[in-house]
C-alpha cells in the first residue's frame, strides 16, 4: 500500500473534524495531533519533520503562559503578562516553523516518489498552519486519486 495513503490512514481526521476537535478542547488536541503525525511522518515516509525536542518545546510553550499567569495571580507581578506575550510569539513561529517543514517533506516526497509537483503555499501555511498540513495529507492520500495517476 501507498505510504501517503498510509498516513492518511493513521491520521483518520477530517479537516473540518479537526478544527472542532481543536475549538473543543481549547487547542489541547492539536498538541495530539501535532504529536502522533510528526511520529507517522518519519514511520511512514521515513523522514523527521522536527525531532521530539522541538515536538516537546512546543508542548510545553503552549501550558506556559497557564503557569505564569498563575504565578502573576498569585504574586500580582504585571511584567509577567509581557512574558507571556514573548511565550506567545515564539509559540506561534514554532507552529509556522513545523507546518512549513511538514509541507516542505510531504512536497518533496510525492515529487521524489511519484514524480508528482505540488504547488503548496507557504501563504496558506501562515493563515491555516497545521489545519492545512492535515487538509495535504487528507487530499494526497484519497486513494482515487492515487488510482487515477496510475501510481502504486
């Protein structure tokens, strides 16, 4: 079987399921998400999007500024919330950084195997991050379209 199908596969999440999931759990499930793909990715196709240093620095950036605004609570500290600001910022170009990477493999990977070019932006990588990494791997792995390509 296709490895991009496969991946598909161990995703088993629509788009749109995906961003309820995520409005639901406050963002936790993309935590997961971000987490069981990055491991399918280099199982399946064989390459590392980030490694789980990066994986876990994300983790942790995200339940930060929870902390520390506990901690301004508790210490009435205002200079704390301009922590969390930086927290933030940094957060988001993490997510950015890995949603691109994760483009850049999945583009690179049907261009070597398949001999298929994508044309991905980086645009809708900024706006939807990782929904749209999770909308390329639904749409790469439609098993039609891979039939009607003829590939194997």
């Amino acid at each position: 079987m296709n490895a991009i199908v496969e991946l598909k596969k161990a995703n088993n999440l629509g788009t749109f399921k995906f961003i309820i999931w995520t409005l639901i759990t406050l963002g936790i499930y993309q935590l997961v998400w971000i987490y069981r793909v990055n491991k399918s990715i280099k199982k399946l196709l064989g390459v590392e999007v980030k490694s789980n240093a990066f994986i876990k620095t994300l983790i942790m950036l995200y339940f930060a500024p929870f902390f520390i605004a506990l901690i301004g609570v508790i210490t009435a500290l205002v200079y704390l919330k301009n922590l969390n600001d930086i927290i933030d910022f940094i957060g988001l170009f993490m997510w950015i950084e890995w949603a691109n990477v994760a483009r850049y493999v999945l583009t690179y990977y049907c261009l070597g195997e398949y001999n298929i070019k994508l044309k991905t932006k980086f645009f809708y990588v900024i706006i939807f991050n990782i929904f749209y990494i999770n909308y390329l791997i639904n749409y790469l792995g439609d098993e039609k379209r891979f039939s009607a390509n003829q590939l194997h």
